[in-house]
C-alpha cells in the first residue's frame, strides 16, 4: 500500500495523513468544505494522552504553545460551594494534565504542519459514493471528481459519510439533551486561580469558566434542551435571544456565570450535543473509519480530539506493519474499540449529571465530596487507563 485517501480535513485528518507519511504511506486529504476552518468554533480540551499521542509522530512541540495549560478542574454547586477537585493526568503523567486550545488555532497549526510536510489538501470534495476497484478503492465527489487510492480513511466526523458507505445499517448519532454555548471574555477583578476550570452545577444550567491570565475567561455552558431541535431550528435562533435565555437559566446561582456572559461580546452558541453508540463496522473492503466517525464521545469528556489522534497513530502503525488491509484493519479495531467506547460511555454518564433535578443535587453534594477526598488519596491511579495511555510507534504491530 502507497496511497491512501483520507475524507475529512478537521483535525483528524491531517494528523491521520502525517502518521501515514512516517510509516511510508502517501496521503491525500480530501475535505468537504471549500473554505478553511480557521475562525471556527470556540475551544476544546487536547488532553495528556492526547499529546502523547502526537509526540509519536513529532508533533507535541507543534501543540506546545497553543492555549493554556488547565491540569485541575474544580466542582461547585449552584450555592457557590466546592464539592470536588479533580486533576487532568494519571500517574505516569503527574504534573503535566490537560491544555484548553482555540479549536482554529489547533486546526490551523494541524493543517499548515500538514502542508508544510507535503501533504495535499483538497477543498471542495464532499465525498458522496467510494467503490472497491481491482487493487483499492475509488472515491466519488459532489462535483464530479473521483479519486482511486490503495486504501481510504473517513476522518469525516459525526455525520461521516464513509461510516454509512462501509456500512448503510450503521447507528446514527444519539442526541444527548443539552445545547452548547461558549465564549470568550474580559472580566476585570474577576480573579482566580490561571488554568484552573471552574465547574458550576447549577439549578437549571452547568457553566465552566477558566480564567486563563490577566482579566481574560474562556468558558462553556450546557442548556436542558429534552427535545432535539431541526437545523432549520437551529439556524433560526436569536443570539439575543439565547442570551437572555442563559442569563436567566444561571441568573440564581451563585458565582460569576452572569458576569461572565454579560461581559463577552462574541458568543458561539445553540449547537446541540451527541455521542455515537457502538458502531459495529468500522472497516469494508479497503476502507476505515477514524475519530468521531467511528466513535463520538459527548464533549464532556475532553477526550474527542485525542481519541482522533490516538486513532491516527495506531492506525499508521498497523498499516506499517502488516501490508494486507484486512489484517491490518483488524489489529487497529483490536487496538482500538474497547478503550474509545469505554470513553464514549464515560461522556454519556457525565453528560447526564450536568442538570440535575433538586433530589439529585442532594445527593450530588453528599457524594461528591467524598469522591474528591477518595480521588486525593487515590492520585491519579484510576484515571491511570485514561491519561497514562501511550503509544510505542517503535514497536512492532502482529496480527
């Protein structure tokens, strides 16, 4: 194998086309949309393991200076009272934890790193079809175009079209109830501790708020939504209006939500959130499914953009290794599946616990603190499986 197509061009994708390109395999990146990414989007955590991961191919230093450092999250209730604290590494990765990076600027430096390495980057090709031919795979686009590869990678996302080529019977994104919102501001006096992320449970809304230096916080919040909302739903809300709708969902909860969302004038807002249940098929013939597209994690478990990665580098290692696709294919699924729905699992359960009725805050505030206290003892040991993760490009991958 020599040529790989890659759909999708968010941060999968290229990190997927790097990983091929040290183990010897030309890539080309295919990306649905005719413009870039930059300016898109508000921020999203890369993870320990999720650097890790990009160390293997060279990449780490590329990350290095992009967004802030935030190894320690903090839990408050709706009274203002911390419950919990939490760090963001294992045991193996003591001291290090998790970055909170501007989801363009991580796009833009992915992509440009790509280019700068060779790799072609095709906007405008919305794959629509792909085949098998006699020694790989054909890809049909939008606009007429096909291309032929050795093998092909869907780095295509929630609503990956390769998924439903590999497979048309595969399940479709579940909705989790909430909407999403976020921004970034200048508080004045606002204070705290830099990188530490301060998690509200609040009587109608979950809110997060980072102070990341000076006067600036960059913060999300989750709004109940029980009924899914259409794209065309979504397309006609009113930032106004939705502002004021979260005003008023945090306006009886004690800390600085309020302020906060008062103070940002730019306000990213109304996407709705999803995971994506167990995927049955990830492969057909010569071609794979990577990252979300294979595995969706809910957002709440800051492990979406380093599961893609994660995939990316033990995908190129088993294609390095054993030169037939189908063996190659199944020593990644191998590698692969039980830990990334074991997360997929995790952010479902943390989603749920984000609005909580008045019997479950109650119950929230007894147990949680006694979680944080075992967790202090405890010191990264049971989330050892999550953030200790590492990958040893060196080594052999068998079938």
């Amino acid at each position: 194998m020599t040529k790989a197509l890659i759909i999708g061009g968010g941060i999968a994708g290229p990190v997927a086309a790097m990983a091929l390109q040290r183990a010897g395999i030309e890539a080309v990146v295919h990306e649905a949309y005719a413009r870039d990414a930059v300016g898109v989007g508000a921020f999203l955590t890369l993870s320990v393991n999720g650097v890790d991961a990009l160390r293997a191919i060279g990449l780490d230093g590329l990350v290095a200076g992009l967004g802030h450092r935030t190894p320690r999250m903090a839990l408050h209730n709706h009274r203002g009272r911390r419950l919990a604290e939490f760090g963001t590494a294992g045991v193996r990765t003591r001291g290090s934890g998790s970055t909170t990076v501007r989801r363009s600027d991580l796009y833009r430096a992915l992509r440009d790193e790509a280019l700068r390495r060779g790799v072609p980057i095709v906007h405008g090709a919305r794959m629509v079809d792909a085949e098998p031919t006699a020694t790989g795979v054909r890809a049909r686009f939008a606009d007429g175009r096909d291309a032929e590869g050795d093998l092909l990678i869907g780095a295509d996302g929630l609503r990956s079209r390769t998924r439903q080529v590999i497979d048309p019977a595969a399940p479709v994104p579940r909705y989790v109830p909430l909407l999403n919102a976020g921004g970034f501001a200048r508080v004045p006096g606002l204070g705290g501790e830099t990188g530490l992320m301060h998690m509200v449970f609040g009587r109608r809304c979950f809110f997060c708020w980072i102070p990341v230096g000076g006067d600036e916080v960059w913060w999300f919040a989750n709004l109940p939504q029980r009924t899914e909302l259409t794209p065309a739903e979504i397309a006609t809300l009113d930032a106004g209006e939705f502002r004021a709708r979260l005003r008023g969902l945090v306006a009886d909860d004690a800390g600085p939500a309020a302020q906060i969302i008062d103070a940002t004038d730019r306000m990213e807002y109304g996407w709705p959130t999803y995971d994506l249940p167990s995927v049955p098929r990830w492969q057909r013939h010569r071609m794979v499914i990577i990252g979300d597209a294979a595995h969706t994690a809910a957002p709440s478990s800051g492990q979406g953009a380093a599961m893609a990665f994660e995939d990316a580098v033990q995908l190129a290692r088993c294609l390095r290794d054993l030169p037939d696709p189908t063996e190659a294919f199944g020593a990644y699924e191998r590698l692969r599946r039980d830990r990334v729905e074991r997360v997929v699992a995790q952010g479902r359960r943390t989603s749920n616990t984000k609005v909580a009725g008045p019997v479950g805050r109650v119950l929230w505030d007894v147990t949680m603190p006694l979680f944080g206290r075992w967790a202090a003892r405890d010191d990264g040991k049971s989330f050892a499986w999550l953030y200790d993760h590492h990958i040893d490009w060196d080594a052999r991958i068998t079938a």
